[in-house]
C-alpha cells in the first residue's frame, strides 16, 4: 500500500504567518495615526492652500482651532511682494465636513454676515465643482484697500451688499465655467480723491451661462458708472465709462483722470 506523504510546510509559509497578526497591527496603527492627524490637522494647513490658491491675495490670520473647525483674521493683500494688506474687523469662523460627494463647508463671518454660508465642494474628472448656498452679507468697502493698486489710491469708502442665487463654479479643463447669479450693490461710495461724499451707489449683476459676464450700473449719485464685462476664456474684458454730473465736475475730475482715459468731460475704462 502506498502512503501518502505528509505535506511539508515551508519556513517561509511559517514566517508569514507569524507575521501576518503583526502586520495587520501595523497597518491598523498606520491607519489609526493618519486618521488621527487629518482630524486634528492644524488650522494653518487651511492658511497654505487658501494662500497659495488665491495667489497670496486673500490670508487667513491668527488662525485658530483645526482644519476642520477653526477660526481666522480674513485678510486681503497687495500680491506676492506687496505691503499692502488689510484685515476685516472681528474674525471669520469655518466648519468643514466631508460628505460622500466630497466636502461640506459653513463659513461665518463676525462683521458681515447674519447667518452661515453654505459651501459644497464636489470633485470630478478634470475638475472641481462649488456650489454656494443663496445668501446675503455686507462688508466693508475700505476693506478693498488691501488689495493693492489702484485700491490703496482710490481708498473706497461705503458698504459693500453682496448676495447671490444657485451660484456654481466649475473648473473644467483649465477653464472656469459660472451658472447662476450674484449681485453687488456698492452702497454711498467715496473716495479720498475726491471732496463730494458720497459720490454715489453703483450696481454690479454677474450673469453665468455659456458665455459668462457683469454690467455695471448707476443706482444714484453724481459720478456716474456703466459698462459691462465678460470672460474670454480665463482673461477677463471690461469696457466702462465714467461720467459726473455737469455741476459736480470740479469735485470728481482728478478721480476721472485716474481711472480712466480721459475723453472730454468722460473717462473711459478698458481692462484686458
């Protein structure tokens, strides 16, 4: 009769399977701490990617609390290089959730906003959607001088009523596509350039669609603003005209001739 050879069990089978209680431990402490270090990252790791995504324009301040739930000084600066920088008064409070779609977000600001503004980022292939909840707040116009020229010349006093409805932003391809609308009322605007306060309150309407693009408009006032704007791919193109009330033309002349070309008693602005 033949018998049947016990089957031999090789030292390497034998040290993986010492190893694998050890491994699978290994790997669920490795899992454990990176858990751990996203829920309680830092808030400043929110500080670097709003800084560098927004070229340095926008800073979050005294940050405080976690990436997920903290608080921060919201500042506007001049750019790479810039002095120039100012910050809103009180502090801007976010709280972040990740949701199946991808992140959650509430932003509230001390100053300038009634209730929470709801963020939804949701990745896709190529690109990145955000839709923002309708809301409505106000800021302060002189905050603008942070960002720089021509702001820190002008030194644009007044409110700032900034509200939108089904705004989405999409980046797609390198390129941004806009759906919805938000509207900005610049209310009892002036300026340091000029003795008339106010000068007026203008309207700004941002339109989405395949061809996304803004008109300006006068609401009241001596200096007079109209124009309209559209983005050319990711350049964006305005063309205005800038006017004062016959009577008021000594009071709003040197700020004509900044910003824009001079054309009589107009000025013409033109970007991109």
């Amino acid at each position: 009769m033949f018998r049947r050879k016990p089957t031999a069990v090789t030292p390497r089978l034998l040290s993986a399977d010492r190893r694998s209680p050890w491994g699978w431990a290994l790997t669920g402490t490795l899992v454990g701490l990176l858990l751990a270090t996203l829920l309680n990252a830092p808030a400043h790791w929110l500080t670097a990617l709003v800084q560098q995504g927004l070229g340095e324009r926008v800073l979050l301040q005294d940050v405080r609390g976690t990436l997920w739930n903290g608080s921060a000084r919201l500042t506007l600066a001049g750019g790479p290089g810039s002095t120039d920088s100012a910050s809103l008064p009180g502090r801007l409070s976010w709280l972040i959730r990740p949701s199946w779609s991808g992140l959650r977000a509430d932003l509230n600001a001390d100053c300038c906003m009634q209730q929470a503004w709801h963020w939804r980022v949701q990745p896709g292939w190529g690109g990145v959607r955000l839709l923002l909840s309708d809301s409505v707040s106000q800021w302060p116009a002189q905050w603008l001088s942070g960002l720089g020229t021509p702001w820190n010349t002008v030194q644009v006093e007044g409110q700032l009523t900034l509200s939108t409805q089904a705004l989405v932003l999409e980046w797609a391809s390198g390129r941004l596509l806009l759906a919805g609308q938000a509207q900005l009322d610049a209310l009892q605007i002036s300026s340091r350039l000029s003795t008339l306060k106010p000068m007026g309150s203008y309207r700004v309407v941002l339109t989405g669609g395949s061809a996304p693009g803004f008109v300006l408009s006068t609401l009241d006032g001596a200096l007079q603003l109209s124009g309209t704007g559209q983005w050319v791919g990711n350049r964006l193109r305005f063309e205005g005209v800038a006017s004062a009330a016959p009577e008021r033309m000594e009071a709003l002349s040197n700020l004509l001739n900044i910003i824009g070309r001079r054309d009589g008693a107009r000025a013409i602005i033109k970007i991109g």
